[in-house]
C-alpha cells in the first residue's frame, strides 16, 4: 500500500502540516505514516547519554501519540501508521520517500543557515534529496478563491516536467484550475528582441505543458509569462493558491546543489504550501496519483494571457 509520509517534530508538532497530509491522504485513499525521529546524542557526557535519549524518546511517544489522536478527531477517515525512530530527522524521512507518493512536513521558518547546517533541519534536506515530492506547509490552508487554482513554476527545463505533470494531477484531485507561470527574468541591459524573446517562451511554455489538456480534460489550464525575479513573482501568485509546485534538480551533488536559488527563496517566501518536485525517473508516481484521472464536466478553457 502507498502512503503519504508526514514528519512530526516532536518539540513543534505542526498541526496545518498534519492536516494538509490528513486530507490528501483521504484524497488519495493512503495510509498517512506518521514519522517521529529522536536524532542521537552526540554532545552528552556518557553517563548522561542514557538519560538524555529517553527523556527524547518520552517525547517523542507523546508528540506521536497526540497527533494520532488529533488525526482521529479531526479527519477519522485515512488508515494510520505511527512509526518512532532514532536517528537524524531528515535522513529517517528521505529513507522512507522511494515507496511514498509524499513526503509532508511543517516550516518553523528558519534562518537559511541553521535550516541548511543544524542536525535537526529537515525541510532544506528532504526537499532537496526525497525520492517524492515534498510538502512544506507553513501556515493553515486559507479558504479557497473560487475557482480555485494551483501554480506551477515552469522554465522550459526537464526539471519542471515533472512538476507540471504532478501538478496537473493534483489540480484535477483538487477540483482545481491549474496556472502555468514563467517568469521572464530579463538581465537590465539586455538587448534582445522584446518581442521575439516573447514569442519564444509562449512557444516553450506551450510545449511544457502540451498534452496535458488531453489527459485531464476536466482541468483548465492557464499559461502565463510575466516579466520579475522569480522569487517574487511566483510568492505572489502564491497568494491565493491551494498549492505552488516547483521542480527540482537532479540527483548529483549535495543538497545545496539539487535545490535552485528560486526554490530555496520559495521555501522561506511562498505564502501556501510549496511542493518540490524530483526530476522525471527519481519515482514512477509523479504525475500519476490515485484518483487523479477523474474528470470534472468540462468548462470553458481560458485564454493564454501574457
């Protein structure tokens, strides 16, 4: 059986986090696996090692057995699986990602130094390395605009494939219209054809998202170019969305290397759930979510806008 994997901190149980993977869990009729880790102690005297873990594990029992009892109160209707390990909290979590069709976690909105360095950072670390795409939930789900929309970054790269193609599953789950945003990031004393420049990326944005329509007819799908710094622009059109998906870079090098700058300013900045998507290969679900083939009566396509 698939699930959806959510870690629990057991020091700042996030309860949006916790019900944001609740309820695609519903959606997507998943187990939700709820992850606790109790990282090692390294920096106790060893008379006091002993102590220090289990005044952790004690905890950590708790904060596990808390959220189990707030899942069953609050959405009754996913199976769940309570799981306490020891070890680091990001490798525990990347180490469940290759068999879960997502990773959920909160933000305790660190500072990007001690969310890249410290032994007990997950969001940077998971989101660069899992096998799945990764939420990062910040803040609870604000009432929808209607219709509603998600977004999705796409740069004409291989890395937004996946993206696209996970967030117009995710759309069609959600009922949702689905907005395709480039973002044209001009150097100021660019000369090039303003024109033919905009001509190319409508060509590519085209191309990034063709087919798609074909296989979710029940999802509208917007195409957008705006000119900005992506950071910027993408946390804005955050604003009112159910979801901001993004793809992610390939499996080579550290975690710095695997998440752009965009992403890492995203994952401090996006005003709703932001999800990173690996490259097309590092799983098969991508783009393939339970449920997500059930078309919605079809409604008038807007036009592309620039």
């Amino acid at each position: 059986m698939n699930e959806i994997v959510h870690g629990v901190d057991p020091r700042h149980p996030s309860i949006p986090a916790l019900v944001w993977a609740a309820d695609e869990a519903v959606r997507r009729g998943l187990r939700l696996r709820l992850v606790v880790a109790v990282p090692p102690v390294h920096d106790r005297l060893r008379h006091d090692v002993g102590g220090h873990l289990s005044a952790l594990r004690l905890r950590a029992e708790s904060a596990l057995a808390n959220v189990e009892d707030l899942v069953r109160e609050l959405r009754p209707g996913p199976p769940t699986q309570a799981e306490l390990v020891v070890g680091t909290p990001a490798e525990v979590l990347v180490a469940r990602t290759p068999h879960a069709d997502l990773a959920v976690v909160g933000s305790r909105h660190l500072g990007r130094v001690a969310e890249v360095l410290s032994e007990g950072s997950v969001v940077v670390p998971l989101s660069a390395r899992a096998e799945c795409p990764v939420v990062v939930v910040g803040e609870p789900e604000r009432p929808a605009v209607h219709p509603p929309f998600i977004v999705v970054g796409v740069d004409g790269s291989s890395n937004c494939q996946a993206a696209v193609a996970f967030a117009v599953a995710e759309a069609s789950l959600r009922e949702a219209r689905l907005r395709a945003l480039w973002v044209w990031s001009r150097a100021p004393h660019a000369r090039d054809d303003v024109a033919q420049g905009l001509s190319e990326r409508r060509r590519l944005l085209a191309e990034s998202v063709a087919g798609w329509a074909e296989r979710y007819p029940d999802v509208d799908i917007e195409q957008e170019i705006v000119r900005g710094r992506p950071v910027e622009e993408l946390t804005r059109a955050s604003q009112e969305a159910l979801a901001l998906v993004v793809g992610r870079r390939g499996h080579g090098g550290g975690s710095a290397t695997r998440l752009s700058s965009t992403v890492h300013g995203l994952l401090h900045a996006a005003a709703c759930p932001l999800i990173t998507v690996p490259p097309l290969g590092a799983t098969g679900k991508v783009g393939t979510a339970p449920g997500a083939d059930r078309a919605r009566p079809r409604t008038d396509r807007s036009s592309p806008s620039d």
